[in-house]
C-alpha cells in the first residue's frame, strides 16, 4: 500500500514564499540595471572621459604606480 500524496507542509510554504521574494528581487536588480546602463549612454562625452580618466587613476593607485600627491588626493 502507498504512503499517499505527500502535503507541502509550513517550511515547503515559506521556502516557496522566499524563492518568488527572490525572484522578484532580482528582476528588480536587472531593470535597475537596465535604467543605470541607459542613463550613462546619455552622458556627455567629456563626463565619460572624466570617468574614464578617474578609472585609470584608480587602476594605477591599485597597482602601486601613480605619485604620492595623486595617493593623498592633491
């Protein structure tokens, strides 16, 4: 004789309640994304430049190879 159809019991319920909750996360996380991406193809191009220029101090600082003044911020 069978066991009978098993019943999701409380812990299945909330498990189900957290995996929709994280569904819906992050489709909110990919269309803020989404707004972000849009919203720095928009930028002039001498602000992209400046970003970049900023990317490529940070890179150096990472890398140990920009001065002392560039370090302390001046």
């Amino acid at each position: 004789a069978g066991a009978g159809p098993v019943r999701a019991g409380p812990a299945a319920a909330r498990l189900a309640r957290g995996a929709r909750a994280s569904a819906r996360f992050a489709g909110d996380v990919r269309e803020g994304m989404r707004i972000y991406r849009l919203a720095n193809r928009r930028q002039a191009p001498a602000s992209r430049r400046a970003a970049r220029d900023r990317a490529a101090r940070d890179w150096a600082f990472a890398q140990g190879e920009c001065s002392d003044e560039v370090k302390d911020g001046r």
